[in-house]
C-alpha cells in the first residue's frame, strides 16, 4: 500500500452544541433550512467534477461526513408548534421584546432551536444563558441574567408567537 493510497479523514467542524440528553427542538423554520441544506449538500455532491479522480473523493467525504452531521440533526428533530405554546409567557419559539435596565434599550430575540440559532438576527438558542432566564416569564416580569459580578436585568415588555 502506497502512502497516497490512504484515505484522507476529513475535518468537518461540529454542527451547534446540543448537549447531552437535550431534545433537539426546531421551529418550522428551522426545520426547512434543516432541510433546504441538506438540498444544497445533495446538489453539491451530484455536480462534483470527476475529471481528478482523487479530488473528487476527497470532496466526497467531506460532502458526506457533512450529510451524516445533518441527517442526524433533522433524524432527531422535533418541531414545535407555535400556535400550540402559552401566548402568555415565554416557551420555546417566542418572539420577546426586552427593555435592558442598564440603559433602557429595547431589543427583540426569538428563542429557536441550537441549529437556527443567529445572534445578527436576534435569534437565540434554547439552550442559552439568557433563554434559560427568560423561559417561563409573563409580560412585566423581570428576568436576571447573572454575568460575573454584573447583573443584566431585563424587563418583558412584549411575547409573541
């Protein structure tokens, strides 16, 4: 066997941290670009070029750890319902409207699934420290988010579905 004969591994970086033992809750949303990246990933893999034979498997690997990455995130995906959740405290899917009292700023988050989970669009995943605090509250209510000696405490002005 030739040193070149040996298959390459290829390095793909995890998908999100879903820790041990959680549920993998998704929106609907979520769930399609679940999906719409697993069309991607197929597509990818069906216009590889075979001129070099060795490139191609190499690529194909790599496609095909990804898709095994992926399969698995939507295999144990459960998606919620929106219209199903408490509309009068924060679950899962919620769109919340917060006045942060340091310096009375609003901001809106969702709270999606880890995969879904986008900070530049205020989406933020279930299984985050400021999600965690958040889970639960009513309109009004104040949730504190410990942070080292600080405390950021936010007010709940507004929860949507």
């Amino acid at each position: 066997m030739k040193e070149d004969d040996q298959e390459e591994i290829p390095i793909i970086p995890p998908r999100a941290d879903l820790p041990e033992g959680i549920t993998n809750y998704v929106t609907q949303v979520g769930m399609n670009e679940l999906l719409a990246e697993k069309q991607m990933l197929v597509k990818e893999k069906s216009k590889l070029d075979s001129s070099n034979e060795n490139e191609k498997r190499i690529a194909l690997n790599h496609i095909n750890a990804k898709l095994q990455l992926l399969d698995n995130r939507i295999a144990t995906a459960q998606i919620v319902k929106l219209n199903e959740q408490a509309h009068d405290e924060i679950k899962f899917g919620a769109v919340i409207k917060l006045k942060i009292e340091a310096n009375n700023s609003i901001q809106t988050f969702q709270i999606v699934g880890v995969d879904e989970a986008d900070i530049s669009k205020g989406k933020i995943s279930f299984t985050s420290p400021l999600a965690n605090v958040l889970i639960n509250k009513k309109n009004g209510d104040k949730a504190i988010l410990k942070r080292g000696q600080d405390n950021l405490v936010f007010e709940i002005m507004d929860i949507a579905y």
